[in-house]
C-alpha cells in the first residue's frame, strides 16, 4: 500500500496518533504485519512515541524479523526526545542481555530516566535492582522506598513486592494493605500469580484478599 509522504503540522499530529491507535488495534487482534506496517509510517513522523513503537515491532518481532540491534536504535532516538518508555524499554534490554551484553549498570541508568519521565514500572524495576545488590550487596531500605514509590503511582507489581517484604518481616498488616491496594491496579496475569504467591497463606487477615484475587483471576 502507497503511503503518502507526511509533513509534520499541527494537524498531522493528529494523523501519527490515529496511526499508532490503529497499529495497537492491529496489535491487539493479532494482526501483526498490519501493526507493524502502522508503527512504521507513523515512526516517519520523528514522534518518540512512534519511534519507541517501532522498537517494540522489532524487539518483539512483530510483522517482522526480530532485530534487538534494530530495536534499540529507536530506542535510543526515542529516548534523545524524552521518552520515558523507550528509556524502560532499553533498560530491559540491558537488563536481560537479550541481543546486547547484559549491563546492570546501564539498565539502571535508563530505568532511572523513565522513572524521572514518570514511568511507574521503572521505579519498581530500581526497586528490583537494589534489592539484588546492584552495588554489591543487597539494599534492602533502597528497595523499599522504591517499590514504595511505584506502588503509590499505580504499580501493581511493586505493592506485590511490598507485601512481600511485610511478609519477610512478619508484618501481616502491611502485607494485607498492599495486597488488598494491588487488586484494583492488576490484570489476569498479576491476580494469578498474587493468587499463587498466596495460595499457602494461613493469616485471616488474608483470607478476604486470596477469595477477591480468585474470583478476578477465575482460580478456583
């Protein structure tokens, strides 16, 4: 299909946001190349949104070949625009060492840039690293007030990994509060594995959060 060529005004701001709406309906039906082929035209915009969607096509290989190479060049040229999500998306990248040489410190420093861009997953993310001693041994009150900061801003994640470190600590209540906190943040996948987490759990006070997480999660 012949694209025509778009130079970016006021009004086709709005023709790159309809473009990325389109490639995530592609997405989320299942439509792969046609995503990819939505997140391609609307990356020519130079938008960093657009361009970190681009990223995603390539490191996820949707409607095409996988490329993390590929991937983290928009990344990066999302990232030089401020975006947070591109910087998260790097910081993964380095993290796992999928296609590039794993570098803790690297992945921090762009999980620390998304959180500073208002990404809460980065700062449940930092919260992962200073628990497993990014500087050497385990920083525990680092962790912490990170996952407390990204439970906070919405983090389903995070208030799963304060509540387990009340666990940790014995501390039933703060377990209770942050678990009971998750379940309106989580989705299929979070309420099944807060199921799991809890499944030998004998405490009453969890008892209303583990019937609530499997009737979201259907478990029975």
């Amino acid at each position: 299909m012949a694209v025509r060529d778009i130079s970016l005004t006021g009004k086709d701001l709005d023709i790159v946001e309809t473009q990325l709406l389109l490639g995530q309906l592609y997405l989320d039906s299942g439509n792969f190349s046609h995503a990819f082929e939505m997140f391609s035209i609307a990356a020519r915009s130079g938008r960093p949104c657009a361009l970190n969607m681009l990223g995603r096509a390539y490191e996820r290989a949707w409607g095409v070949a996988r490329d993390v190479l590929l991937a983290v060049k928009y990344f990066n040229a999302a990232v030089r625009e401020g975006d947070g999500w591109a910087a998260f998306n790097l910081g993964d990248v380095y993290l796992t060492g999928d296609g590039l040489p794993a570098d803790k410190m690297r992945a921090y420093k762009y999980y620390l840039f998304a959180a500073q861009k208002g990404v809460a997953k980065a700062l449940n993310m930092l919260g992962l690293l200073h628990e497993r001693g990014l500087y050497g041994s385990p920083d525990i009150d680092g962790a912490r007030q990170f996952f407390r900061a990204a439970g906070e801003a919405g983090d389903c994640w995070a208030c799963l990994n304060m509540g387990r470190l009340s666990l940790n600590e014995n501390d039933v209540t703060g377990v209770a509060e942050w678990f009971e906190r998750s379940l309106t943040l989580g989705f299929p996948e979070y309420w099944e594995c807060l199921e799991a987490f809890l499944r030998d759990a004998n405490a009453p006070a969890l008892q209303r959060i583990i019937f609530e997480v499997r009737r979201r999660s259907k478990i029975r």
